[in-house]
C-alpha cells in the first residue's frame, strides 16, 4: 500500500498522472481513474485520489448492486424510513419507533477477529443511536470454516469474544444469532452484526445537511491511523498478503461509546441538531460527502482542528481513517456553546472544523493551504454504476433416492447424528458470553425462535430473529432468497409477534465474475417476490461483496435480520414444550421433500438436486393463522419447522422444556424418513391443551390450513412406537456434546 507518512502531493493541487500500481492500490480501476480526471478537469492529487478510493469503491458506492437493489420493496404503512439513512425505521403505534439495520464486518473480522468484531458492534450501534433512538437490543449472525480448520477455533473465539466485549461494556444485551460452519468460510468468515432502537418519533434525527455557513462539528473520540482504507480494503479479495492489511483494522473501545450515546441523547433534547452522521467506513470522508450531498451543498473543513491523537498526521490519514466511536453534526449556530459543554463533561472532543457553504463542493484546507477540492456529486451521484454481465443458475433437477438407501439406517441413529452436527449442536457457550438480560427488558433471549424485549411502560414488545440459508441459495439463489425471508417471518411468527419489516446483509463473492453476479441478482428476486407477497418490506440493508480468497468464493449467503411487534406481550410463546397430556400439531403439508435438506446432505452425503419449493400464499396463510390462534390463546408452544425438519424441530421443544413426547405414525403416504427429516416450507409444530383441539382444528379447517396431530407431551422420554425409546437427558447430552468438546 502507498507510505502515508510520505504524503508529497498534499500541501498543494500539483498535477499528477499516478501509475496503474497506485491506482490500483487504491481499490481503483485504470477506466475508473479516468472518469476521476474527466470530473475533476485535471489530476486529483494523492488526498483526492484517497477520497475517490473511499468513496467509490463496493462499500460505500454501491456500484454493483445498486441497479439490483432498486427491485427490492421498501414501503408499507409501518415505514417511516427506508433505505438510504444510517437505518430503517418502523412506526409501532403510541408515537413510538424501531430504528434497526444489520452491517457487515467480515474482512476486518478475519484478520484481526476480536477488534473486527468489536467495531462491527460499535458501527452498528452508532448506525442505531445517531437517528435520535435508544439501543435497546443486539443480534448477531456468524459464519466460519469448517471446523476441521486450523484457523476455524481462534477465529470463532476471538469474534465472540469481541461481540461480547464490545455490546456487554456498553450494555445493550444481545438476544439472539445464529453460528454456522462451512469449508466455504475458510478463507473468509462472515460477521454481521444487528441493533435496534427506540425513539419517540417526534425526535427522529436525519443526515441531510442543511443551510448555508452551519457549523460542521467533530464529536468523540480522536482519530488515530487505525482503519485507514479499511472500506477499500472490505471491497477487494484476500491472498496470501492478507495478515499485511492488520494496520486497515480498526481498533475500538466501548468505555467511550457509551459516553458518546449518553453525549449525543443529551444533546438531541433541543433542536440543536441539524444533522448527524456517524463517522463509519471511510470515516470523515463519507460522513462528509453523504451529509453535503443529501442536502444539495458542500463542506469546507480545516483539517487543522480535527483532533488527533497521533503527532503529524497528513490530511489524507486524517480522511480515511476509521478510528472509531466519532460523529459529525451539523449544529445550529446559536447552540454550539451549549453543545460544547455537553460534550465536555462527558469527557468527548468537540471540535469545529468547518462550515457548510453553498457551492456544492468538498473544500479541504490544511496549514492554510487548499489541499483538496471536489465536486460533491462527482463523489455521490456521478460515481460509477456497473450492469454487470451475470450467469444465472438453472434450478437443478430433483434427485431420485432409492429405497435401498433408507433400508440401512435407522431413524434414531439418524436423529442422534443429526442433533450432534455442528450447526445443529447446542452453542450455548456463544451467547453465554453475551450479556443477554441487561436493561432488565429481554423477555426471551437466545436460543429460541426469535429474541425479545419489551417496551417499557407499556403491554409492547419488539421480537427480532436473523437467520441465513447458504445451502439453499447455492443450490437455486433464487428459491434461496425467497426460503430466507420466509423463515425470518416464520421465527417471528412462533413468538406471536405481526412482522413489520426486514433489513438484510448480502455476503456474497467478487461481482465481476459472471455466476457471483447471477447467485446475486437471483437471491435478491427471490427476496423481493417473498417480500412483496407478505408486505414484509426492506427498511436497510448492506452489501458485502469480494467474501473470496484466492479465486474461492464463499457460498451466497444474504441474511436476514426481521423485526415484529407483539402488543401485548402476555400472549408471547415459547417454544419449550410445556405439560403432559399436551397435544402437538403440525401446521403445513408435509410432502417429505429431502432436496438440501440436512438428512441429505450429512446422512446420504448427497448435496446435489433443488432446495424445497415456496409457496407464498401458504406461507402468509399458515402465518397468520398460527396467530389467529395465538391471540385467541389455544397456543401454549410452537416451533418453527427448519433445518432438520420435523424431527429435529420436535427434539429442539423437548430440550428446552426438559420435557417428553410420545409420537404418533404418520398418515401421509411419504416414508419415515422424508416424513420426519424432510424440510417442507412454512410449517410449524404447535402445542394445544386436549380440550382445544376441536376448537383449533374448525379455526385451522376455516382458513383452509392442513394439518395433522404429531403427538402428545409426555414426561421425560421422545417415544416412537416399534422404532425408539430414548431418554430426553440424553438427548441433551448428543446435542450438547459436540460444541463442549471443540470449544473446550
């Protein structure tokens, strides 16, 4: 990378035609170089040619996904804002909003996993709290390679560890996640980190900056040379050089995060803010150049004010760095004096290093020189857009399993090999390192169908999951993406909370190879059909592309962070099954679809053939069925039906409720083993009293819902008659057992 410490072309506007190494170093193309010269009318000198780097490249611009994004729905009568702002926001009655988003921090995470992770907490939590919202919950979606690996358990460690350290010390809990393992991973893990927040809506804040000679101020902490091209570098592939990029990781400390939350509360109970803008990737320039160009001006800066806590630092680290827990704020004039003292007995900087103005430039001034001036929307609006050429996957033909294949197994050796698997063996000692109760408001914390918390002084609470299906989506991204938002919106369901909205994170490979950009633009249909369908828009999101090393793509992995709203949260659900003599329901045909499923891919070794098939309209009608039957109370447990199918989901209840069941044969046509490890689409296992089950079944018959009686609760053992008879305790001990060893 170029020596920041030898900065030759910053102290004047020298013309300067930089070699296709710099350039390239940049993150930049030789084509994209030139549409700089052609903006600028001249050569960008090297703080210039920073600024671009950062502000066009994947992270920050867009410029591959953009065009695609656009299919995405993103209105309903609950969005206040969608995307386009530090974060969506949904309206939950009573002058009350969620703000809520999910960013990737998945380079950073895998060369320095503790800081990566730690910052990717922090980053998402100023995202949340710069618009004005109080923290209220974290949730995390982590992937790594396969165990086997021998980065794989560092890896994992340090990023819980950095979760944990970062989201425990500021004191927001974290309800829920998921941690998954792949050799498709190995090169490149995945960290993605969510947050939700609470703010009355009267006292939403914007980054739109506006009016003309507005003070521009620094708040928070010092910047430092940490994260220095750290968006570059997040939108370029690994190699064998990839422990060099450790100086691009930037370094956090939570201690001052929450000063900075508890400054920035204090100081948005007046109408001293005009805009605010968190200083994430790209650091003072994107904070910068995104506030100027929301609202139609430009942004002169004194370089010369901005605190730093390095001796001689260069303007052009002084733009690009990512030091963390900073804002900047567009301040009404008249209030910089109080703003000033708030922020001073909170310990913070505070510094005015500019003003807005009206032509529409970024003008940067250090030691009374210009030493950078650049049209806002050569930045903004004129940055690349890419159609890129794509290849879109064909869905693959069914796989036929022959009988012989089921004639050697048995259903509870099946069972014992699946709940033991890595991804399905209980991570308890994950979340365990995450503060789940703080605030005192988690009503349901990790490990069920969805985390959630209630909303104080009132009968509310928020319910939020995310989940991801690289399986499915490497099989037929298409299916993949709409299977996705489908399962996010059956989690919420199970807890009885209405889904309002979702906000995504797509991981996906380098965009410039043709199938990477097919599996995108595909996964992103399917989002959008399922979306559409049921009026579950996308309020934010992220893109991550360039998760590939040494040509070695990850699988497409597009998460899904979904919010609902439970108004009263007495008749929230859990899945833990609850007493005996209970009857327990399948909701939703099972047709033993085995396609991707895990029982074919871990029991038969097959990977091939398509994912299970969505139907929409089922999916909303059991949906909303399920909470017909919730708000009338027949409900006392239910479980979404996922990975694993109906089995694994029936083991799942019993663990959690340390409590039995008794399971009757199946009446459909399909075998044992596609009865019970098929993955069907959009079915739940309900748990009613006895005396419910003709009132349950008219609502289920009414709705047009199928349905079938899969057993009764019983007292401490999972029971199938002529196939097996097995203790729960030693249930909990297979699903336990694999992760206590590894982590151990």
């Amino acid at each position: 990378m170029v020596n920041y410490f030898l900065t030759i072309y910053l102290v004047n506007m020298r013309k300067v035609d930089f070699d296709s190494k710099t350039i390239k170093e940049h993150g930049l193309s030789n084509s994209e170089y030139k549409k700089i010269c052609e903006l600028l009318n001249r050569s960008p000198n090297l703080l210039e040619l920073g600024i671009f780097s950062a502000m066009w490249n994947e992270h920050c611009s867009y410029k591959s996904s953009k065009i695609h994004l656009k299919k995405l729905p993103t209105k309903s009568k609950d969005v206040i804002q969608g995307p386009g702002e530090n974060a969506g926001i949904i309206d939950i009655g009573d002058d009350q909003a969620i703000v809520f988003k999910i960013e990737s921090h998945n380079h950073p995470s895998y060369i320095e996993p503790y800081q990566g992770a730690a910052t990717g907490v922090g980053g998402i939590l100023r995202d949340v709290f710069t618009m004005g919202a109080r923290p209220i919950a974290n949730l995390n979606s982590i992937h790594f390679g396969s165990p086997k690996h021998p980065k794989t358990k560092n890896l994992l460690i340090g990023v819980v560890k950095g979760i944990g350290g970062y989201g425990n010390c500021v004191g927001i809990p974290t309800i829920g996640g998921e941690t998954y393992f792949d050799e498709s991973y190995n090169g490149n893990i995945l960290v993605n980190a969510m947050s939700l927040g609470l703010v009355k809506k009267e006292k939403i804040f914007y980054s739109k900056a506006s009016g003309i000679d507005n003070p521009i101020i620094y708040v928070g902490s010092k910047t430092g040379r940490d994260g220095i091209h750290g968006a570059s570098m997040a939108s370029s592939n690994f190699d064998d050089k990839t422990e060099e990029k450790k100086p691009t990781v930037q370094v956090g400390d939570p201690f001052t995060e929450k000063l900075l939350l508890e400054a920035c509360q204090e100081l948005m109970r007046d109408d001293s803010i005009v805009a605010i803008q968190d200083m994430g990737a790209a650091g003072l320039t994107s904070s910068s150049v995104e506030m100027a160009a929301k609202g139609s001006l430009g942004m002169e800066i004194n370089l010369n004010n901005v605190p730093c806590r390095e001796l001689n630092m260069s303007p052009y680290e002084m733009m690009l760095s990512e030091s963390q827990e900073r804002m900047l704020i567009i301040l009404n004039a008249a209030k910089e004096k109080n703003a000033k003292k708030i922020f001073e007995k909170w310990n913070l900087d505070f510094a005015n290093i500019g003003k807005t103005i009206k032509t529409k430039k970024l003008i940067l001034k250090f030691n009374k020189n210009i030493v950078g001036d650049i049209p806002i929307e050569a930045l903004s609006i004129k940055a690349p857009v890419y159609d890129r050429k794509f290849i879109k996957k064909n869905i693959p033909k069914k796989q036929i399993i022959s009988k012989d294949k089921f004639n050697k197994l048995k259903i509870i050796d099946t069972l014992i090999k699946l709940i033991s698997h890595p991804n399905i063996s209980n991570k308890r000692w994950v979340w365990e390192q995450y503060d789940h109760t703080v605030m005192a408001n988690t009503l349901q914390k990790p490990g069920g169908n969805s985390g959630v918390v209630r909303i104080e002084k009132t009968n509310k609470a928020i319910a939020a999951t995310i989940d991801s299906s690289a399986e499915y989506c490497v099989a037929h991204p298409l299916t993949g993406g709409k299977q996705i938002v489908c399962e996010s919106w059956r989690n919420l369901i199970s807890v009885g909370a209405k889904p309002i909205a979702i906000t995504n994170c797509l991981n996906f490979g380098n965009p410039e190879k043709k199938n990477t950009m097919g599996e995108f633009i595909d996964c992103v249909e399917g989002i959008s059909q399922a979306c559409n369908y049921l009026k579950y828009p996308v309020v934010s999101g992220n893109v991550s592309f360039y998760n590939e090393t040494k040509e070695k793509s990850i699988k497409p992995t597009p998460t899904i962070g979904g919010v609902g709203l439970i108004k009263d949260y007495s008749k929230m659900i859990t899945m833990n099954l609850k007493s005996e003599n209970n009857i327990l329901i399948v909701v939703g045909k099972t047709l033993g679809y085995l396609g991707q499923s895990l029982f074919s891919r871990i029991i038969l070794k097959n990977k091939k053939g398509p994912p299970p098939e969505i139907n929409l309209f089922n999916e909303k009608n059991n949906g909303e069925t399920i909470l017909e039957l919730i708000d009338k109370k027949y409900i006392l447990s239910a479980h979404d039906i996922s990975t694993g199918g109906i089995l694994v989901s029936l083991v799942e209840m019993c663990i959690a409720g340390n409590i039995g069941v008794k399971i009757d044969s199946p009446k459909t046509l399909v075998n044992l083993y596609e009865f019970f490890f098929g993955e069907d689409q959009g079915r739940y296992i309900i748990e009613i009293k006895n005396d419910n089950f003709n009132e349950v079944s008219n609502i289920l018959d009414k709705n047009s819902v199928f349905f079938e009686k899969i057993g009764t609760v019983q007292k401490d053992k999972l029971t199938l008659k002529n196939e097996f008879d097995i203790f729960i305790k030693e249930l909990i001990d297979y699903n336990n057992k694999w992760f206590k060893s590894y982590i151990s």
